[in-house]
C-alpha cells in the first residue's frame, strides 16, 4: 500500500467513525476532483500537434476542444476519468484515415482544461454544443466515465446516429461504491458520500441515482450501440457490461475483448476496427 494512501485512508476512516459528516466532505473533496493529470505520451505527441485547439467554457470552467479532419461526418470522443483526449490518438488516426473528422475534449479538470473537476452534467453540455457547431455525429465514442456520461447526453436527442462505449459503468452508483471500495472506507462512507452528491455536486437533480444511469430509460436511446467491455477489466467489472447488454437488449451490439484491461482496451486494433466497420455501417460514403 502506499504510505500516502494508507495515512489519508487512516486518517478519514477515524474522522468517519467520530465525526461522520465532516469526514464525508473531505471524501466528496477526493471524489470530486482527479488527483493528478496524466500527461500526453511521447506517441500521442504528433497526433495532438495535427489537431486544431480551441476552448469552451462550461460553468465557469475551460475545456480544451481538439480538432481533426475537414469537418465532414465527425466524430465526438469522450474520455474517462484521470484520462484525457490525446489517449484516443490510435483511434483519432484510424477515424481520420477513414475521413471522418475526430472531435475530442479535455473536460475540465483534466488534460489542459482549466478548473480542478467535472461532473456527468458538464459532458452533456459538451457534447450539446460541440452538436451544435459541427452537426449531427456519425458517432460518439465513450471511454469508462466518458461512457457513462454518453449514454446521459444522447439519452432523448438527436445528437448522433450511433453510440460506442467502451469499459463504461451500467449504473451511476456504481462510481461511488467502488471509490469507497478502492479507498478502503468504512461504513459510514458510502450514506455520507451520495448525501453530499446529491446536495453538494448536483443540488436540485431529481431521482439522480436513476436518471444518470445508462440503464435508464433504455426506449429514449434509439440509435444503435456498439459496447465494448474487457473480461479482466480491474476499473468497471464486466458484471457492468452485462447490466448494459440487459438493457439494450439486440439493440446492442457487443464485443468482450481478453488481457487488455480498463485503460489498454481504447489502443488495441482489433478493438479499433470494430469501431471503424460499426460506425460505417449506415454511412452513406461507406
């Protein structure tokens, strides 16, 4: 264990047991907001300097937009969490020599957006403007909480004529039950950390626990879905995936890939050129 993880983890779960409260805003303080930012890999490096950089801000805070290709048939990626928008560079080359053009955001909190964190709202205000400027997406690709958030954006609009996710979460609860897990907090965590969600991070959200769901409302999703999960994923459990595929239902296409866990899985080819043959399959120029 490290010495770090193992004292704050000491320390919260004393406070919880003695002060349940005040240990749950310093949880919510770590759920929040990404510990670090991964920093862009040398072989991400050509792909991010082919792209066109500009910003939106949302709630008060920048997100860096990432663009590639001629603006025809694009595409939007969605990172996870503690990611960013250069770990889709295998699959923005592969889009972009298909002639589609690659959309990819830093949200906030990550990357080389500004503020310290983000939330499932703040994507879906993303993806409505990013609509907004460059039309209907020929797809939308969603990595882990960038899944998630997809299926929240697209659920009830017409943003997309397809959806792709990729090692995504079925069930929002699922994000705070395995950061308790993960962070080894006692049983005063768990009330403590959805009370201050609902009352700090999203104040006034109604049946939040449901609605950010990707198994809510299944009948306002009606494009098709492509969902890819890894058997041996360590992040978001493939038991996930199944709650999905209950779901959807043949609506969703599936794809369990072997060995490449949470974070290799957006990387591998074969991966890729699933994603490539599902996204052209209603395309009119394939």
């Amino acid at each position: 264990m490290n010495l770090r993880a193992g004292l704050l983890r000491a320390a919260l779960n004393g406070t919880g047991r003695v002060a349940p409260r005040l240990a749950g805003r310093w949880a919510l303080g770590l759920f929040a907001h990404p510990v670090t930012r991964v920093a862009v890999r040398p072989a991400e490096e050509p792909v991010m300097r082919r792209a066109r950089r500009g910003e939106l801000t949302v709630n008060g805070k920048t997100a860096v937009v990432h663009r590639w290709g001629d603006g025809e048939r694009p595409v939007l990626l969605m990172h996870g969490w503690l990611s960013r928008a250069s770990r889709w560079s295998p699959m923005i080359e592969a889009l972009a020599d298909r002639g589609y053009s690659p959309v990819a955001f830093d949200a906030p909190g990550h990357g080389e957006a500004g503020g310290r964190g983000t939330t499932i709202l703040e994507y879906r205000e993303l993806a409505r403007r990013l609509h907004a400027e460059h039309g209907r997406f020929a797809a939308v690709i969603g990595h882990s909480v960038g899944g998630l958030s997809a299926f929240h954006a697209l659920r009830g609009e017409s943003l997309a004529d397809r959806l792709v996710t990729i090692g995504a979460p079925a069930e929002f609860g699922f994000l705070v039950d395995s950061f308790c897990a993960r962070a080894g907090l006692g049983p005063w965590a768990l009330p403590q950390l959805r009370h201050g969600i609902e009352e700090r991070m999203f104040p006034g959200e109604r049946e939040l626990w449901a609605r950010f769901s990707a198994t809510h409302h299944p009948a306002g999703l009606r494009m098709p879905l492509l969902i890819v999960h890894d058997e041996a994923d360590d992040m978001v459990p493939v038991e996930q995936c199944r709650r999905l595929v209950a779901a959807y239902g043949e609506q969703a296409d599936v794809m369990l890939t072997r060995g490449l866990g949470h974070r290799r899985v957006i990387a591998d080819p074969a991966v890729i050129e699933a994603v490539l043959d599902f996204a052209a399959a209603t395309d009119p120029v394939a």
